[in-house]
C-alpha cells in the first residue's frame, strides 16, 4: 500500500469512536459524530512532540479499537486457515496483527491535520455494509470505502477500499505465501519479528 493508501486507512481508523448505538442507527451514523472528536484529538496540542508519543498513541487506539474489528480483519487476512487454529492462537494473532498495524501506520498519522471526510454513499446488504466516502487530503480527493459488519447492534468495520484496494485482501495476499511455507506459527514468528524491530527503533 502506498503511502497515501496509508494515510487514509489510518485517517479512518482514527475517525472511529466508542459510540453505542442502537440497532436503528446505520453505518453511516456510526461513522460521522466522531470526525470533530477525533480530528480534535490529532490536532490537540497538548499531546503533541515525542514527549507525549505514548500518550498520544495511546488515546488513538483507545478510540479506534472501539470502532474497528480487529478480530474479524485479522480472521479474513488468513482465511481458512483460522479454522485450523485453537482460541489462544486466534487471541494472540489479532494481538499481534493489531500492533503491527498501530507500529506500521500511527506514526505516519501523526503527521497529517486539517483532511475532512465527503459522505456519497450507502449500501446495506444484510449484516454487511459499505459506506463511500471522498477524503479530501492536502488537496487531493480520494474515494474510500468502508466496508462494515454489524454484530448486534452495533456497525464496525473489518476492510478499508481506497481507491480500489482492499486493505484486507492486501494482507492476505502477503501473508499466503508465508502461510504456504512455513505455516501459522511461521507466520506468527514473522508478526512478532516485525514489531519487536518496531520497538527496537
């Protein structure tokens, strides 16, 4: 993914809240009440310089894996493969594949203020849903689509469509072939190598 795919799916996840909302709310009112909260969060000067990193990271994710299914995304990123796993193996994957999203991609957020979100669209199909967006970032307008699962009654969402790639299907293509060779744990192995050198950095 390039770095403006990046920056997007990271817009996004950062525009997602600890809301609750009742089974009569839609994907799209999930979504929408959080920018102000959020984009007030990146441009909160109090938490801003690498003297408030931890902090500031901290509160980002606090608010997006609230909004964000990690579990269901890091479920399709290995597809059948997940039902060869036990439970334990399942919690430490998500675990895994969750900080390496936040290692890979928070910091690149840091640095971008100011984008606001256009809603065009929306389609639900069931439990599923996909909410069209055109997120307009330093002039550039770039369509994003988010695509939504509801469990209960509340809308998260487990992909992120920008400009035509699935940020899942991207995952699950690198990690098919790891999969391929050197199994799971192989996998597992190269998750945990990647954020320890983060944390080495």
């Amino acid at each position: 993914m390039n770095i403006k795919g990046v920056t997007c799916f990271f817009f996004f996840l950062t525009v997602m809240s600890s809301v609750y909302v009742s089974g009569a709310a839609g994907p799209t009112d999930v979504l929408r009440p959080t920018l102000t909260q959020i984009a007030a969060l990146i441009d909160d000067q109090e938490l801003a310089g690498d003297e408030h990193k931890d902090e500031r990271r901290a509160n980002i994710m606090a608010v997006v894996s609230e909004g964000f299914d990690f579990a269901e995304m890091a479920k399709r990123t290995v597809g059948r493969t997940w039902k060869s796993v036990d439970k334990q193996q399942r919690a430490h994957f998500v675990e895994l594949f969750t900080k390496l999203l936040e290692n890979a991609y928070i910091g690149k957020l840091e640095s971008y203020t100011g984008t606001t979100t256009e809603y065009v669209g929306e389609k639900i199909k069931g439990s599923k849903a996909k909410v069209s967006t055109i997120l307009n970032e330093k002039g550039a307008a770039i369509p994003v689509n988010y695509i939504m699962l509801k469990k209960g009654a509340v809308w998260k969402v487990y992909d992120i469509n920008i400009e035509g790639v699935s940020l899942v299907r991207n995952y699950r293509e690198q990690f098919k072939s790891i999969l391929r060779k050197n199994k799971f744990d192989g996998l597992v192995k190269t998750l945990e190598e990647k954020n320890a050198g983060f944390a080495a950095e």
